[in-house]
C-alpha cells in the first residue's frame, strides 16, 4: 500500500521529537488502561469480560432474554436469609434398626450400602471447589431422616395391613409394566403392551424415572435396583421430538432429582443436570417466557398449537420454580435460578385483572392472551409452587410467600363459592363471568392451602385449615357420589347438580392422585381419621373398577359399576397415587414436611437450609485449620 506523503513530515518519525514521542506512548498507555479497566468495572460488562477471560473464570450468564439477570444480581437479589435454627443431633447417630426380622435387615443394609457408596463418592470429589454441592453435609442438615425410624411404620395394625395392600398394588402396577412395556413410557394393560406417546419428545420409560422414588420409600429395593440400572444404561437423553417442558420437568427432572437427594447415586444428578441443560433453551424468547414445545435435540422451542395466540401456560411456566433451584443447588450454575427469577419478576411488573392471573400469557410481549383463571388444569401448579417454593427455602423466600397470599385473597374473593347444599369449591373465572365448574385437578388445593395455613396471625391460620377441609371434604363428595365411589374428571354446581359430572366427557377417570393428595396433606396437618377413611376408600374403589389382569387402567365413566376401561396405567399412578397412599398409611416421619416438598408429581425435594450448610463448612474448616 503506498501512503501519500504530507508537507513538512518526514516519513520515519512523523514530525515528532522523541519528548513527543514520549508523552505521546505515555497517554496512550493511560488511555488503554483506562478502558480495560472500565471494561471489568461496569455493571453490564459480562458478555464483553468473555472475549478477555476464560470459561472457568466467569460464572454463565443468562442468555435470549433481555430481562435476564446476571449472575452477580441473582446472588444479591435472592440469596436466601441466613437461620439461626439448627438442625438436632446427626440422625445417623439416631436412626433405630428396623423391626420385623431379617427380611427388614437385608432391607436396610440393601439401602445402607447405597448410601455409604453414594457418600464415599461425594465425600471424594468435594473439596476441589468450594461449590460442590456436598451430599453427606445435606444428610446432616435433615431433621429427621428421610424414611423415618422404622421407615414410618404405623404403630396400628389395622393401618400397617393397609400400607401393605399399597405396597402390593405399586408392586403389582409394576411387575406388570415391566413384564409388558418395560423402557416404554407407559403400560397399556388390557392388550399387555406399551405405550410411548409425543409428550416427551424421544425420552423412553417415564415409568421408570416416575417410580424411582416411590420404589424406594416402599422398600421395593429389587424393583429400585432394576430402575436404577435401565437408567444407568438406557435412559438416552439425545432425544429428537417434541416434548412438554412442563412435564419433562415435573416427570424426568423431579424423578431423577428426588432420587438423587434419598439414594445419594451420583448417576441420578448428573442425568438431571444434563436434562435440565436442553431445557434452557425453551426460554430464548423476548421476555424469557418460555415456550411450551422444545425439541430437547435441536434445542428449537415453540408454542402448543392449540394455545391461544402462541401463548404460554401459566400452570406450565409457573412449573418450574422447585426443579430449577435445585439444578442450580447441584451444578453451582446460577442459570437456572435465574431463569426462574426471571419469570417471577415479569409476573409481578404485569396488570392482574382483580389480583387474578390469567391461564395465558404471550411469551413475546409479555401481555395476558384470554382472561381466563382457574385454579384446575391451565393454572393449577403455579400457585402450588409459590408456596412451596416459600417452604423450600426454609421460609426465606418473601417474595414467593406474597405472590402466594396476595393470589390466594383473590382466589377467595373472586373464585371460592358456596353451594346450596353448603359444599365449598373454587369456580372458574372466563373474564368476569363465573363458570361453577370444579376439576378434579383443582382438589389439590385442599392441601396447598392446608399446607400454607401457617401466616402468622393463629385466626388466620385456622381460616386457611378451615378452608382447605372444606375444598377437602367437597371433593370427597365428588367421590362418593358416584357409582365407583371415584371421582369425575370435573363436577358441576349448577342446574341442581353439585359435586357431580353433569356432561358425558368429565365422567371419565385416568387414576388422578389430586383428591387422595389432599387426603394426605390433611392427614398429616390435623390427624383426622376421617382423612385415612377416605383414603381406603379409594384404596378398595380403585381395587375393584381399575385393577385388571396386567395392571391398573383409568376407566371412562364413573357413574357405572360396568366398567370401560381406557386401557393406560399412567406414570403418575405410581408416581403419585400411590405414593401418597403409601403416605397417608405411614408416620409422619417418612419424607417429614419438616425436611420435604414435594413437587407437582410428587417428587419429593428437600428443603435448603443454606445456613445450616454454611455453618457445616465453615466447622469443617476450623477443625481443619
């Protein structure tokens, strides 16, 4: 390149003596310094330290939205509240053998040697970084331990045979999809085959990672072992097709991490952790709404096609908040907690018409898409969420609990009904005109309300239990006034009708766990034997009209003793259903509230008590020092 001289400069030097010369270098180095040094020292300068650091010098960032918070405002905005409650002695130094002979003994040594292998492994690999999520710190900040001190063993015989008939019924239900559909999602049993559906885009046995907990609290430890290693060797995570965010979360994330937290097996969390990865894509989207649809191989997201102007679904995005935390717990990675955070902050700045929040709500500009509320299907486990997200956090979440009771003084003011046979149940909202309709979906909020009684004020508290036995009771009505004694997929409270299907398409019942999950839930908070009545009442309906020769099938209508079967065992009958029957027929000891919640398919997730985990390390490092 030839480069045009200028008059009166020599072409070596530019004119410039060298004191110029000099000065010149000298503030152009300031200059650079300057700027570097802007460049790590303004607020938003993350993106930009990447092109100078490398990865393992920062912390990841949130990405494909610009609502997104980074990390450094994720630890100062919602770093959890240190407590000065401990937990008691180590219950390891506490736990009592189990009663009931060597078959109990070879039982809990099967688990003990799960856990000690789980412990070595953890207790080896921590260290290297401070924040490593520590398994045995974990097991020492649990009040009670997570099967209890006779792995809730009921003292009352009568209640024991019961919670034996359960463990038979999940034993059966399983025996029968292994035998018939084992790796498929779920097992058809009228015509012994599985089935594998579109809701999970590509991932296999939905079953298997469902039962991995249930199996494990029941003492099932053969069946846990089986489930453990076709996970181990043929859960393929490199999935191609469409799946529901929402019930890969609560089904494949919940299963693996709640099996992680009661075995300890480093398998479970790492298979969690590299899900929850291809699910973060599903948020790329102007607001960090995520879409409904991911593709967990391409990582492409979109809207269900029958959602309302590409909307997402309150109760869908609303569904993440429990999962998310604990991905971020365990891989040290902020990303998911704040994706989370991010839709909560979004959801407080919008207009809620009459505190009420809408079923849809536009991943694009943010804005609701209908002005339809229900507390059933489209919205149900987003309120379940805040409140146990308050719980989670050992009560530190404050903001959590005031979406919670601000949503829940709307729900009574625009929602809860009174019937003129005196049942209480939740009507559903269609922009300001009420539809007295109740799903069955919507009896969970028996024991969500039961469970968020506590508010301080003790008149407050009885109000909420008041309440929640009344949605309690309203959806046992639902039950027993049918011919199964199960309930209807929605019941009615208008034309006469109350608590009953009044349309040939909600006489229908897939095996839902919501009613007998309240059961529980009430159970536990107030020892009412009418609760457990209840519960084995279903035990014997379910017995008599769902349990075939190879299995459990849901049945199509209620309101007849000569059962159609709809020929599906679904994954959260064994999830869920029996789960909580199981539940209800044990102490309370066994996955205590005081340690647990459990998320939306039952999966149960503990509680983080960070200060008790804080205090660990820092008595750790002075015995060290």
């Amino acid at each position: 390149m030839v480069f045009r001289k200028l008059p009166g400069v020599s072409a070596s030097g530019m004119g410039l003596r060298l004191s110029q010369k000099f000065m010149f270098l000298l503030f152009l180095s300031g200059l650079v310094t300057l700027c570097f040094g802007a460049l790590f020292f303004l607020p938003d300068s993350v993106r930009l330290k990447r092109i100078f650091l490398s990865k393992t010098e920062i912390q990841p960032v949130t990405v494909g939205s610009d609502q997104g918070m980074t990390s450094a405002k994720v630890e100062a905005g919602i770093k959890l509240k240190s407590q000065s409650r401990k937990p008691p002695v180590s219950y390891e130094a506490t736990e009592v053998r189990l009663a009931g002979g060597k078959a109990q003994e070879d039982l809990n040594l099967s688990r003990s040697k799960t856990e000690s292998a789980s412990e070595k492994v953890t207790s080896s690999n921590h260290g290297a970084n401070s924040d490593t999520f520590s398994y045995k710190k974990f097991r020492r900040c649990l009040f009670k331990p997570p099967l209890g001190r006779d792995s809730g063993r009921p003292a009352d015989p009568q209640t024991n045979e019961r919670r034996e008939k359960v463990k038979e019924m999940m034993k059966f239900a399983w025996d029968n999809y292994k035998r018939y559909a084992w790796g498929k999602n779920e097992l058809r049993p009228l015509t012994r085959n599985g089935h594998i559906g579109n809701m999970f885009g590509g991932l296999r046995g939905a079953s298997v990672v469902d039962s991995l907990d249930t199996l494990y609290i029941m003492g099932l430890m053969d069946e846990y072992n089986d489930a453990k290693e076709w996970v181990k060797t043929s859960l393929d995570l490199n999935s191609n097709g469409e799946a529901s965010l929402f019930e890969v979360n609560i089904r494949y994330v919940g299963g693996l991490l709640s099996a992680y937290y009661l075995t300890g097996e480093e398998l479970f969390k790492n298979k969690a952790v590299e899900l929850g990865e291809k699910l973060l894509p599903a948020f790329n989207t102007p607001t960090g709404i995520p879409r409904g649809v991911i593709n967990l191989g391409s990582g492409t997201s979109w809207s269900w096609g029958w959602a309302s102007a590409g909307s997402s679904i309150l109760a869908e995005f609303g569904t993440l908040h429990l999962e998310f935390v604990h991905l971020t717990e365990l891989s040290s990675n902020p990303v998911y907690t704040e994706k989370v955070m991010n839709i909560r902050k979004l959801l407080n700045k919008i207009e809620k018409p009459h505190g009420l929040y809408p079923n849809f709500l536009s991943p694009v500009s943010g804005n609701w898409v209908q002005h339809h509320v229900s507390i059933g299907g489209l919205g149900d486990s987003f309120y379940e969420y805040l409140i146990k997200s308050y719980l989670m956090s050992d009560k530190t979440d404050d903001d959590a609990k005031k979406m919670y009771y601000t949503a829940l003084e709307a729900i009574e003011a625009n929602l809860v009904q009174k019937s003129p046979g005196g049942l209480t149940y939740m009507a559903e909202w269609r922009g300001g005109i009420l539809d007295h309709k109740m799903g069955h979906l919507a009896c969970f909020s028996g024991g969500m309300i039961g469970i968020g009684a506590d508010d301080g004020a003790a008149e407050k508290r009885q109000h909420y239990l008041d309440l929640a036995a009344e949605i309690t009771h309203t959806c046992h009505e639902s039950y027993t006034r049918s011919a199964t004694k199960l309930g209807p997929e929605a019941f009615r409270f208008d034309s006469g009708a109350e608590a009953t299907a009044t349309r040939l398409s909600d006489r229908y019942y897939i095996l839902r766990p919501e009613v007998i999950e309240s059961y529980m839930y009430m159970w536990r908070l107030t020892h009412d034997p009418k609760y457990r009545e209840w519960g084995w009442e279903a035990v014997e309906a379910l017995e008599q009209h769902c349990r075939v020769e190879s299995g459990f099938s849901g049945i199509r209508d209620v309101y007849t003793t000569s059962v159609s079967h709809d020929n599906m065992q679904q994954s959260f009958f064994l999830s869920e259903t029996l789960k909580y029957l199981y539940l209800l027929f044990s102490d309370d000891d066994l996955l205590s509230l005081e340690d647990w919640v459990f998320n939306t398919e039952a999966h149960p997730l503990p509680i983080i008590r960070n200060s008790c985990l804080q205090d660990d390390a820092t008595q750790e490092k002075t015995v060290s020092e």
